[in-house]
C-alpha cells in the first residue's frame, strides 16, 4: 500500500502559523502574570481557593505550552497541554468566580483548531 504525502498550501500554513503565534504570545502573556503574581491573579486564585500554588501550576503550563506551541514539532503537544487547561478554566468561571468565560472559550478554541490542524498534518 503506498501513502502519497500532500503538501499543505501556503495559504493554511500561513493560517496555522499566525494562530500559532498569536495563541503562544497570549498564552506567554497570561503564564507570566500568574508567575509574577499579578494582583488580578493573586486575587482570582484566592477566589478559586484551591491556593496560590496553583497559580503557579497554572502559570507554568501556561508558559511551556505557549514555547512548544512556537515549535513546529512540538505545536501540537503545546495545543493539547492548553485544552484540558481552558476546559477547567471555562469550569471555574462558570461555577466558582464567576465572570464571563468569553476568553477561554476563544483560546479552547484556538488550541483545538492547533491541536486539530497539526494533528491532520501526520
């Protein structure tokens, strides 16, 4: 049985790049302020009450998934790192702090959309 590889266009692989990028830098941006205990996010995991350690795990998650999302082989396992995350923090808002759980909706999303595209390309 043969395989015949297609070859992604310019036009998708410029799409999954730009998704890549924007979705690594929002990411990098959130990690890092959960790390360097930003008030909002001190305040947002008192809420959560599980601890501040949390806050930590979550950052860290958050800032390794954004590295590997910038690295072609490893996106996809960046992406799939992100899923479970956005899953509890769309939980979270929903039933514990409240808020609207616009913004992880679109970065569930778009770390599907990666997960997806980047897996559909093996």
């Amino acid at each position: 049985m043969t395989t015949i590889a297609i070859p992604r266009s310019r036009a998708r692989a410029a799409f999954l790049w730009t998704l890549q990028s924007v979705t690594a830098a929002l990411f990098l941006m959130a990690g890092l302020s959960k790390l360097a205990g930003a008030a909002a996010m001190v305040q947002l995991f008192n809420a959560i009450g599980v601890g501040q350690w949390f806050r930590y795990v979550t950052g860290t998650i958050e800032v390794v998934a954004a590295t590997l999302l910038l690295v072609p082989s490893l996106a996809f396992f960046g992406a799939a790192l992100l899923i479970p995350t956005m899953v509890g923090a769309i939980f979270t808002h929903l039933f514990i702090v409240g808020g609207n759980p616009s913004m992880p909706i679109a970065l569930l999303a778009s770390a599907t959309a990666i997960a997806w595209m980047k897996w559909s390309e093996r």
